[in-house]
C-alpha cells in the first residue's frame, strides 16, 4: 500500500473528531453489511 507512507507524513496525529466520523462510517457499513446478509437468509 504505497499511499500510507504520505499520509503518515502529512499528518501523523489524527483529530478525534476524523476518527469519531471513520468509526461511525465503518459501523453504518458494517450494519448495512449485516442487513443485506440477513435479508439475502431469508429469502
């Protein structure tokens, strides 16, 4: 993964507030994840 050395150099101290926002993106993914998983089940 070539691109993670930048970011890291760009910024190497993350604000709370972007992992607050990655966090909750990852968790509405993974919800829809697991709607979409249980509506295919029960077809």
């Amino acid at each position: 993964m070539p691109f993670l050395p930048q970011l890291r150099s760009r910024r190497r101290t993350p604000k709370p507030g972007e992992v607050l926002t990655q966090m909750l993106v990852i968790a509405a993914l993974l919800l829809g994840i697991a709607r979409i998983l249980s509506l295919i089940g029960r077809w």
